[in-house]
C-alpha cells in the first residue's frame, strides 16, 4: 500500500493589514502554492475568528495586482494600510 504524500503547505507571499480610526477592518494574506496563488480576506476586528474569503489566481503577479488595488481603493477611503 503506497501513501500519498500531503500536499505542500502553502508559502506566505506578505499580508497587509486595513485600519481605519484605529480599528481593524481586513487582513488580506497572498499565499503560493506553486501552480496557484490564493488571496484570503478577512474581515472584521477579530480576523482570525472569521472565516476567510479566498480568491484564487493563476500566479503572484495577479494575486499582487488584485491586492495592490484594494490597497489603493482602502487608502482613499482613508484607511490605514500595514504590512
């Protein structure tokens, strides 16, 4: 009986933390997995409590375009944004 081997844990890209007034809005955490990159948002003051929505992409520079237009469109509505 051969084992299949577990799949690859998936390597952090960078995260960027939204705050607006000194709360927690979202975390957005790129994360690679080789033949796919997947964006996990969270949302709300306890993120690690809720549920992430993930959007898939077939590679980091579309994960990072996704990521770095949120970004922008946070920042002018005057969030704060942390690595």
């Amino acid at each position: 009986m051969t084992e299949r081997s577990a799949d690859p844990e998936p390597r952090e890209l960078y995260a960027r933390h939204a705050t607006k007034n000194g709360r927690s809005l979202l975390t957005m955490t790129a994360l690679d997995y080789g033949e796919a990159c997947v964006v996990d948002v969270r949302f709300g003051f306890k993120s690690d409590e809720t549920k992430p929505r993930s959007y898939s992409f077939s590679d980091a520079q579309q994960a990072s375009t996704f990521v770095t237009e949120a970004v922008e469109a946070l920042i002018y509505l005057g969030c704060e944004i942390h690595a």
